[in-house]
C-alpha cells in the first residue's frame, strides 16, 4: 500500500523534469590536468637555413678584362678569364657540410650589351675540389639572357658552404658596341633537396633550427574549458657538443601573430648535459594570451665557442608539459 501511495508523487516528479540522456552534461568545477603540451625531437637536419640553400655574384665587364668601348668577335679564339676567389656563400650557418643527397644547379643573367657564347666554360669550385664544371649548351643572349644548366648531384660530397670560388674557362662573344660598362651578369647557384650528413660549426657561426609549427592548445575541445592557473615544465635533452638557446613562441590562427613566448628571453641549455627540467610559472597575463593560441613554433639558437663537428645522428628533445587548473565552461 505504501508502494502505491508513493508511485504518483515519482510520477509527477519525472514529468516534471526535462530530461534528456542524449543531452551532454557538464558540471560547473575547476579540475586539475596534467599532460604533454608540445614535443620535439630535432637534429642537423632541421636547421632553418637548409630550406633556402642559395647564393648570388654580380660581375662587370671590367672584371673580364674586356675592352668596353668596342668588344671584338673573339669566337675564334675563346679566353680563359680565369678564377673570382670566394665569390659566393651559400650559408653562413655552417662552415662545411657533408651531403648524403643534394641537387645542385646554376643560373645565370646577362644584362651585358653582348652575348656569351656556346661552349663558355662556367667551373664552381670549393678549395681545390671542382663541385660543378659545365660548358654553355646556347649561347645566352645580350640584354638580360637567362641560362639555366642542368642539375648535378652532390651525394657523398663534402663542400666549404662559405667559400665557392667561380672561374671561367673559354669565353666567348659574337662581340658588339657596349654604351653601358657598369651593366651586370648574375650568376645564382642554387642547392636543393638537402640531406645532411654532417657540419662542422666554427666560433662566429649561428644556426638555429626550427620545426614546423605545430598545434597548439589548452583549452578543451570536446568540452569547452579555459586555463585559470598553472605551470609550464619544460624537459629538454641537448646530445649536441654546443651550447643551445631554446624559445617558444604561441601564435594566433593565421599564425603570422605572436601572442607570447614560454621565456623571456631565449633560455641557454649546457651541452651534452643530460635532461633539464625547467619551470615557468604562469601568470594571469600569459595565460590570456595562451588561451588566444593556436599554434607553437620551437626556435633553437646555437652558441659556438670552438669548432665541431656534429653528425646527423645527434638530437634535441623537448616537451613541454601542462600542469594546469582549468575551469570547465557551461554550456
């Protein structure tokens, strides 16, 4: 009889309620969340400056020796202009590379008033070695002629990046009146698809090495949440035999804005000195701005003092682990 006397008052009780178990349902409270934020593992092979291998020489006609009042047909009787010493550095992030793959090619511009004949020999050397010995296939036309040479490969070879000699063997020219002594030519070299090996790094060198901006957030996803306090660690490994500078900087969805950086300024790492750990307490100030991020870049610096080599097989470690309380939003 009891039973009966209560069924009712449920009844009216769970018709009174707009219950849906489909519906999600998220309390109001602050919680603890501990986990990997961001993580990296780098070697020589991520150093920023192997994307953009490149270097560049302007050259006059008086640098060839040439009568620049009238320039004679000399096609019967080629020259050899001889060698312009250390006219082109490819990077000043390293003094010396060993390559396991590398696609090498030239280019040249010729604002000259005359043309460079066929058959011209255009030699790129480093020290004593020859990278690149190629004779003109056509003739490159005065007045802003473009010739590019084919593509060599550099597997297996070791190059001074800060010292590329260039000479010219058996030039050439149908000749012509030149009104304009102070015009260029251009030659460009160009190193693509880099693998390397190995560097050797001496003092007044810098590199750094960047990764590709990854995701970053501390919000939640599923369930909208925003960080209130906390603190960064940051366990960083440095195997190579320098000295690095390590700075993380968050940006905004375009990734072209910077809305904070993990330190200060960047923050020195010992060599070879074994897993650090390192705490960066959060204020109110960061934690806005990181609440506002959605990306992390990690820019390494190195500090050389001496010179070394530095294989492949050597590493950088990072993560980056999130301590933080965070408040869960109503929805």
């Amino acid at each position: 009889m009891k039973l009966l006397k209560i069924m009712p008052f449920l009844i009216i009780l769970l018709a009174a309620c707009d219950f849906n178990p489909n519906d999600k349902v998220v309390p109001e409270w602050e919680m603890e969340i501990l986990g990997p934020l961001v993580k990296a593992d780098l070697t020589i092979q991520n150093i920023s400056q192997l994307e953009d291998l490149h270097a560049s020489a302007t050259l006059k006609l008086s640098d060839f020796n040439i009568n620049t009042a009238i320039v004679p047909n000399n096609s019967a009787a080629p020259v050899n202009i001889g060698t312009f010493p250390n006219i082109l550095d490819i990077t000043n992030a390293f003094a010396k590379g060993k390559f396991e793959s590398g696609d090498l090619y030239f280019k040249i511009t010729n604002q000259w008033q005359i043309n460079i004949r066929q058959n011209t020999r255009f030699i790129l050397k480093t020290g004593a070695g020859v990278l690149y010995d190629h004779a003109l296939t056509t003739t490159i036309p005065a007045n802003n002629g473009v010739y590019t040479s084919p593509v060599t490969s550099l597997a297996g070879d070791s190059i001074n990046t800060s010292a590329i000699s260039l000479e010219v063997q058996q030039f050439s020219t149908n000749g012509g009146s030149i009104t304009d002594a102070n015009r260029n030519l251009t030659i460009e070299i160009f190193l693509e698809n880099v693998k390397i090996g190995s560097i050797e790094v001496t003092t007044g060198e810098n590199f750094s090495s960047i990764i590709d901006t990854s995701d970053f957030s501390i919000n939640g996803s599923t369930i909208q949440s925003e960080s209130v306090s906390g603190v960064f660690n940051a366990f960083v490994t440095n195997n190579f035999p320098v000295n690095f500078q390590l700075q993380v900087y968050f940006l905004d969805a375009s990734k072209s804005i910077i809305r904070d950086s993990l330190f200060t300024g960047f923050h020195t790492f010992i060599s070879q000195g074994g897993e650090q750990k390192i705490p960066i307490p959060l204020n109110a100030t960061k934690i806005h701005n990181l609440n506002n991020s959605q990306f992390a870049r990690i820019v390494w610096k190195a500090n050389v003092n001496s010179t070394v080599q530095i294989p492949n097989s050597l590493y950088l470690k990072m993560q980056l682990v999130g301590d933080l309380k965070v408040k869960l939003d109503e929805q």
